[in-house]
C-alpha cells in the first residue's frame, strides 16, 4: 500500500478514540508504552501507529513540543504556493 492509502485507513473517529482510550488508561499500566501495547491491538493497528498518533494529539494540545497538525497544514499549503509560483 501507498502511504497515502494507508494514512486513510482509520478515520479521525477511530484515532481520536483509541488516543483518548491511551490517555484514560495510562494510569492503569506502569508506562505509556504499556498502555499504548494494550490498546492497539484492540482498535486493530500496531503499538507503533497509535503511539504516533498520541505523540501528535500531545503536540496538539501542547503537552510535548513540536509541530502542531494545524501548523504542518499551513507549512505544506505555503509549500505549495511556493512550488506554484517557481
């Protein structure tokens, strides 16, 4: 699969979901990563995907630093513009 198809393949539903499930439960496992391991599998993706997704609602909601999904959005519509203009 491209990565454009597999960027798809969860709905914002689904990954909203399976975050706020990570963050309601990470108290219940000794570590994040402990959380994330159980919840995957259950939403049907790897620890490693979900993991992604908590790192950016963290960078979204300014618990981690870096960049915001609203800020990558603007960054990539400025990239555009650029490209079209050269």
């Amino acid at each position: 699969m491209t990565k454009s198809k597999m960027a798809n393949r969860y709905s914002p539903e689904v990954r909203a979901r399976a975050v706020r499930m990570v963050f309601e439960h990470q108290g219940s496992y000794e570590t994040q990563a402990g959380a994330i391991a159980a919840i995957a599998p259950k939403i049907g993706c790897i620890p490693q995907t979900l993991s992604g997704w908590v790192k950016q609602a963290e960078k979204d909601s300014s618990m981690r630093d870096g960049v915001t999904t609203e800020e990558r959005d603007r960054i990539k519509a400025l990239e555009r513009e650029v490209r079209q203009m050269a």
